[in-house]
C-alpha cells in the first residue's frame, strides 16, 4: 500500500490488485473526487510510485522481460512479431502476471498483475498511462494560463471551418488545441502525441511507437484542425522530415530493408522518375535492383534536387467517428497542396491503408505516362489482408488531381477500385 501522509510515498509489498478492487489506496478526499474508475486510481498510483521510486521505465523493462523470456520460450523458427502479437499470445498467457520478473524489483510484478487485470495486457495499460500523463501536463497547464490571464478567444466561426498549416516545431507552439480523446485543452505538441498514441498505439496496436514518443511533439508537422467558439479541434497531422534528416528516415529503418520487401518497378515507373527533374540524368542505367537496399541508396545517390525531397511518416487521422472518411481526404488534399506549395516536390511514403492506395492507383490510372504516385516496393503484413507499400507521391501532379476531386468524387474512385479489385480476385 502507499502512504501519502505529509507527502512522504512509501511503498509496501501489500497487494496492489486487492487495493483496487476494493479500492483502498489511501488518497486524499480531495483527489479522490477526481477519480472514478479502478484504472484511474491505478494509474495514479503508478505515476506516484515512479516519482517515489524513481522507476521511470517501469514499463519498458517489464515489457524487455516477458519479450525476452516468451522469445526462449518459442520454437527457434517462430516468425518474428511485433510486440503487440508477442505479448498477446498463447505463450504470453502462460508468462505474463503469472512467472516472476527476473532481476526486476517485486512491485514490478504487482504492478504488472494488476495491469493484466485491468487492461487486458501490459501495452495497453502502458499506452493509458501514458495517455494519463499527457492529460495531466496539459491540466498543470492550462490551470498556470489561467492563473496569469491567459484566457481563450471567443471566435465567430462558420460551420466546417477548416484550416491548415505546416508548424516549423510543433514543441515551440504555445497555442491550444482540442482533441477527440479529452475535453482538456492542450499545446499542440501534447495534443499531436495524445492523438498518435490514439490511433497508432491505441486502434493499430503499434506499440513500438511508445519507446519514440517524442518525435511525435517536436519537429516540423503539417496540421488541420477546425476553428471553433473557443479553442481549435486537432483533426490530423504529419511529420514532414527533410533531404537533411534522411538518416532517421523511417523509408531506411532496418525493418523496412529486409528480404520480405519485395521491388515493385516497371518501365513506367522508371520513367516517371527520371522526368521528375529531381534525380540525375540516365538514371535508368545508375539503380541497382538487386534488392530494397541497395535500390533505396542507388536512388539517393542519384538525388540532385535535395531540397525538393522530404519523407512523411505518422499520419495520423483524428475527429468524430462518423467524420474520419472526410476528415482523411481533406488531410491527404491539403497535406499535398502544402507540399506542393513549400518546395517539396517528391514525398517518401510508407502506407498500407486500402483507400489510400485506392485513390493513388485510380489517379495513376489517369495519367499520360507521368504518375502521382510511384510504389517501389511491398510487403504482405503478417496475420492481416493488408500489404504495405513504400513509395513516393510527386506533389504536382498529385495536386492537380485532388484540385480536380471532390470528396464525392474521391469516395467513387476508392469504390471503382474496390470493385475493379474483387473482380481481378475472383478471375
């Protein structure tokens, strides 16, 4: 149990799970008003225990354990999977909350049964907390505006009324945003991250994208958002990276270097590259297609418009469920325009979502041998119908196709291609 008396956090080794279920962590009146659930009460408990202990990556070392300990556990030719399959499977039942934590202190194992108990798993339960933490900075400070006069504007607004922008460092914009997922207004580097953490982490199970949580609130990002009567709703954002920052490039991150990439060029798609004017000249006769990475250096190698370059990566669409179809098509349309706009001229992406895929290869379809959208190459997501594609989205012409659809049209595109899709399948 821990003890809050005069601020002094001790901890004990009294079951935490039977804490709370009952609940009886000794919290303040004051505090307890604030909480509702069993998850909150635990989460605030944890966030104590970290600032009493020191234990900071709680999460992570439990989470480096059980990995560690259910890979020896597995077959040595199991497939590699991600850590949400890892932690979730048939082994890890047998593992997790159940055997000791090896080297690791014994609340660990406490605080990581009672996680189970309550979120299903430990990712999950990290995922939350760290979703927590995030609401209670921007309720810190937000009460530290209020204190000194910092109120929000009340603005006349039209109904959907959209804008968007590119943020040259998103931890440097003191503004306010709304989000979906709390009522607590928040800078919008924490509100970028609360909705990263949201779809990525939360709905995709992408939970490797906890350890990098910071490149979420900093550096240079594309957003929309609607105005409202008080503080703008965050709808989607992008991290825009530049020729400059190629070395962190997700495009070149070892995971998407391996074997079970596949090429996917054409003479078409060669062409379109070299009349791009952004790489060098006879470029035909200088790519290397021997395999993803040496085709990925042969074509940086080949670069001449650096500055015209960029990758973006973590797209994340946010806003009302029934919104999320538009609010996609308005973040793809206007993310090129403003692309277009700055300078970049060829955007590195990495996307496995169907209608986008959809529409890009309608729009190729369309085209006079020069094509919006070039794949280069893919990779059958494992346990999933999905297939991820890398590619690389020329924002001109691009432009112009979107500048030529309305959303209606766009949704009839996704659907042809569908069709066009289910045909070819079932041939």
């Amino acid at each position: 149990m821990y003890d809050n008396t005069a601020n002094q956090h001790t901890f004990t080794q009294a079951p935490l799970l039977a804490n709370i279920a009952t609940p009886t962590l000794p919290l303040s009146d004051d505090f307890q008003q604030g909480i509702s659930t069993p998850q909150d009460i635990f989460l605030t408990y944890i966030s104590d225990y970290m600032l009493a202990t020191h234990h900071y990556d709680l999460f992570e070392k439990i989470v480096s354990n059980r990995t560690q300990e259910i890979t020896r556990s597995q077959p040595a030719d199991t497939p590699k999977g991600n850590l949400y399959t890892t932690l979730t499977g048939n082994i890890a039942a047998s593992i997790c909350g159940v055997t000791s934590l090896s080297g690791l202190p014994d609340d660990f194992a406490m605080i990581e049964k009672t996680a189970i108990a309550l979120y299903g798993d430990i990712l999950s339960c990290w995922a939350a907390f760290k979703v927590h933490q995030i609401i209670a900075d921007a309720q810190t400070h937000l009460n530290s505006r209020q204190d000194s006069n910092e109120d929000a504007q009340t603005l006349e607004v039209k109904p959907e009324s959209y804008r968007y922008e590119v943020v040259n460092n998103i931890r440097h914009d003191e503004r306010l945003f709304m989000t979906s997922y709390s009522d607590v207004p928040m800078k919008l580097s924490l509100a970028n991250v609360l909705i990263n953490l949201e779809t990525f982490v939360k709905q995709q199970h992408w939970y490797e994208m906890l350890y990098y949580l910071d490149v979420s609130s900093s550096g240079e990002h594309f957003i929309l958002y609607q105005e409202q009567h008080d503080y703008p709703l965050l709808l989607s954002s992008a991290l825009i990276q530049r020729w400059g920052q190629r070395d962190n490039w997700l495009t070149f991150d070892p995971f998407f270097q391996t074997e079970s990439w596949t090429l996917s060029l054409s003479s078409e798609k060669i062409n379109t590259l070299e009349r791009s004017g952004i790489f060098s000249n006879g470029l035909k006769n200088k790519l290397k297609t021997s395999s993803v990475p040496a085709f990925d250096y042969s074509l940086l190698q080949a670069t001449k418009q650096e500055s015209a370059v960029c990758e973006i990566i973590r797209m994340a669409i946010a806003g009302p469920r029934e919104k999320l179809n538009h609010i996609l098509y308005l973040t793809l349309k206007y993310l090129t325009l403003k692309l277009a706009d700055i300078g970049i001229e060829a955007a590195y992406t990495i996307v496995e979502q169907p209608s986008i895929l959809g529409f890009y290869q309608s729009v190729n379809n369309d085209g006079d041998g020069t094509l919006p959208y070039v794949s280069l190459c893919h990779q059958k997501v494992e346990g999933t119908a999905l297939t991820t594609y890398q590619g690389i989205v020329f924002t001109g012409p691009m432009s112009q196709a979107f500048e030529q659809c309305s959303f209606r049209d766009y949704n009839k595109r996704i659907i042809a291609m569908r069709k066009q899709a289910r045909v070819m399948t079932n041939a």
